[in-house]
C-alpha cells in the first residue's frame, strides 16, 4: 500500500470508522462518539484537527492522478460530517461509507503506481 493511503487510514479513516463498526457491531446510537471520530483527530505534528481539515492538508500530497477518487473520499467524508446532525441510522451509515471509498481511493492510487 502507498505510504500516503497507509497515512490516511491510520490518521483519518480509522479514528472515523471503528467507533462507527463497534456501533454498528454493538447496536449502539452514540453520536457523540461518532462526532468525536471526526473531529477529535490528531495531525502528524500531535496538534488537534478535524477529519475535514486533516484531508485538506493530506491531499495535498496525493499521488498524482487520482484526483477523481480524491474528490468522491471528499465527497464522502463531508456527507458523513453533514450527516452527524440527521436521524439514525444516518450518521452511522455515512461514516461506514467512508471504508468504501477509501477503497476505491486506494484502487485508483494502485492503478496510478502501476500495482
């Protein structure tokens, strides 16, 4: 895997996605923690960000050309932010969405490194 995708799923998707999973797993409605696995994250440096703000930084340095799969992960995590505030099952949906388009970020990312 691109150590950049390693980055993103270590320091974004993650935080993001478990709590939602053990929700999920668990039956549980606790936005509070879903809210916290996107805006209590921390950057490379060990200062406090949101996922929204970590992405901007992180795609920065994407690997060239895969701007298209960068836009619909952007796409998916601003949903998955918009949806903190809908009905259940809303929020936990859109924050599990996020696995499925890190994955289709991380084909297209393989497709440009030629893997």
């Amino acid at each position: 895997m691109h150590p950049w995708l390693k980055a993103l799923r270590h320091d974004l998707v993650k935080r993001a996605v478990w709590p939602a999973r053990d929700l999920r797993d668990m039956g549980g409605r606790d936005v509070a923690s879903l809210r916290r696995g996107l805006y209590e994250l921390t950057d490379p440096e060990g200062a406090s960000v949101s996922a929204e703000a970590l992405w901007a930084r992180m795609r920065s340095d994407a690997p060239k050309g895969c701007a298209r799969a960068c836009d619909a992960f952007e796409k998916a995590l601003r949903h998955a932010v918009g949806a903190l505030e809908a009905p259940w099952p809303a929020p936990l949906d859109a924050i599990l969405a996020l696995e499925t388009a890190f994955a289709d970020l991380a084909r297209a990312v393989d497709a440009t490194e030629g893997r």
